[in-house]
C-alpha cells in the first residue's frame, strides 16, 4: 500500500491529464497532484512514527537501569517480536530453509528467538555506542589479521577490514579504536528518519568517517583509504548489481568492491568477527590472516567461506533477516 500510494505521488508531480486532448502531457503538477503529494507525505510521516514507536516505548521505559539490563531487555523485545510476528516469522523461515532445508519448525523458532534476542542487544549497543565503546574489558582479541592492521597503520597504509552482521560488528571497531587506528565504516541510509537519526550517531560514535553507500560515498571511501585510513564493510548484504557467488551453499548476489579496492590500491583485506560468548555480554573479536591478493572474485569467495563457516558454527549470531538469497 505505501509503495503504490508512493509511486502515484511520484508520477503526479510529472504528469497531468490534458483534457482537452485526451492524453498524458508533461507538465507543471495540478493544485490536486500537490494535494496528493500532501496526503502522501502526511502518512509516510505517521508511518515512520507508528513504525518507530515500539523501539523507543521500550528504551524509554528502561532508562535508569543498567546497560546490560536494558541491553537483554531490548533483545527480549526483539526475540518476541520475531517468533510472533507472522511477516517477520515468513522472512525468517524462509532463508533458514535455505541453509537448513530439513530443520524443523520447532527448532527454527529456538533460532529465531535466539537470534533475535542477540540482535536485539546489538542493536541496543550500537544506538548507545559511546557506553559500549568504554566495555574494553569485556573483549577478548586474537588472530593474525591485528598484526597486518598494526602493521599497516605503522606505514601510513589504508586497510579494509570486511564482516557481516554477525555477533556485534561494532566490537570490531571498539577494539581498533582502543589501539589508536580509528576506523570508519560504510553505511546504508535507513528509509525511516528516526531509526536514522539514532543509527547514524551511534555509528559515528563507533569511528568516523561514516560513508553512505552510493557514488559520493564511494569517492569518500577512495579518499579515505588513499590517505591511509581504515573503513569497515559489512560484505553479507544482498547487491543487486553483485556477482553470484555461492554463501552457505548457494549462490548469492555479492560486492566485489572490496576485493577490488584492496587490489586496486595494494592495501590489506582483513576479515574479523566479534563473537557473542557467555552470558552475551562478552566477545571474542577475532581477526582472520589477511586475504591474499590474488583476484576480485577469488578474495570475495574467501570471505564468504569464511563467514559460512562462522555461521554454521552460530547459527543464532547471524541477521537471517537479510534476504541473502533473493533474486539470486
């Protein structure tokens, strides 16, 4: 419904009926095609409101209690919603059944309240960020892959360090801002405005710069590198000017961008996950030895690997929300 009602909003501010002709005619908008475009506006608005509603109701009612208190209340939340929300629960199902044909209800909706609690918390620690980012004692740091950075840092070269929503990505960044090699990361700009403005400034508390995906973005990123500087990229969303590459055994459209700039400007490709452990309030942040320069499609075939691999031995700390596979 708000897709067509926007889709006429759109059209109306290009087009209007010639009566006497009898036929579409390019055009200044009529005073009813601005009224429309009014109406739409006003709905969109109260959507974002309605839309946004439940999140903040729940991070207002716990304020005043401790930050993992109201991090596993906000994943409660999460996980509820989930498991009982049929549209959420048929998005859910439907990619699971994809990597896991032979699970059964029952255990897709253990996951799935799992997952859901677990992303629930890493939403709530992105949205306060600066807080998060003071937990240093709370990582556990390991792997090959912080040597490169180091190393990389020392010679005033750039690196990209690419993961996926798996865990809590932000740890990744936590941890090589404590060490002094600020990282930013790529960002895709969220359609509602209020899930935007909070988003946005968690994100930036976690390194700067922030870069919006598109073409100024990409300058942005190219700059950045070229100065020496590091950026994060979530590399497991779907692209739709991707390659088909194969991701939990089947073929998922994926960027090549990374792999591509890493060539392109001789600088590492470092893969690294934060890992929920215990109680989930702790992490693992473990960076993986840097991917050989070899090709593009090579490079991001050994991400993928390497992040199915992560996934198949947590299945519960991955976004299975993604629509990975689709159109693929």
């Amino acid at each position: 419904m708000l897709s067509d009602a926007s889709r006429m909003a759109k059209s109306c501010r290009f087009w209007f009926i010639d009566a006497k002709l009898g036929k579409f005619t390019l055009g200044e908008p009529t005073k009813s095609h601005h009224m429309t475009g009014m109406v739409y506006r006003t709905f969109n608005s109260l959507w974002h409101h309605l839309r946004y509603l439940p999140l903040f109701s729940a991070l207002s009612i716990s304020r005043g209690r401790s930050f993992d208190r109201r991090s596993r209340a906000l994943g409660s939340l999460a996980a509820t919603f989930l498991v009982h929300f049929p549209i959420l629960r048929r998005r859910f199902d439907k990619d699971v059944l994809t990597a896991f044909p032979d699970m059964t209800r029952k255990e897709r909706t253990e996951l799935g309240r799992n997952m859901g609690h677990k992303m629930g918390r890493t939403l709530f620690e992105i949205y306060h960020c600066a807080q998060f980012q003071a937990l240093q004692n709370r990582h556990t740091v390991s792997g090959p892959g912080l040597e490169t950075l180091e190393r990389a840092h020392a010679e005033g070269k750039g690196a990209i360090i690419v993961s996926g929503h798996f865990g809590q990505w932000e740890a990744i960044r936590a941890v090589l801002k404590s060490k002094g090699m600020e990282t930013g990361a790529v960002y895709r700009k969220q359609k509602n405005r209020h899930y935007e403005r909070r988003l946005f400034a968690g994100i930036e508390q976690g390194g700067k710069p922030i870069l919006e995906t598109g073409q100024a973005g990409t300058r942005g990123l190219v700059r950045h590198i070229r100065k020496g500087g590091f950026v994060a990229i979530l590399l497991d969303e779907k692209h739709a000017d991707g390659v088909r590459m194969p991701f939990l055994g089947h073929d998922a459209l994926t960027s090549l961008a990374a792999a591509q700039m890493a060539l392109k400007y001789d600088i590492p490709m470092v893969p690294a996950y934060g890992t929920r452990v215990g109680d989930g309030s702790t992490f693992t942040v473990d960076f993986e030895a840097e991917i050989p320069h070899t090709d593009a499609l090579t490079m991001t075939q050994q991400f993928n690997d390497s992040l199915s691999a992560r996934v198949l031995a947590n299945p519960d700390q991955w976004y299975w929300m993604l629509q990975r596979w689709h159109n693929a």
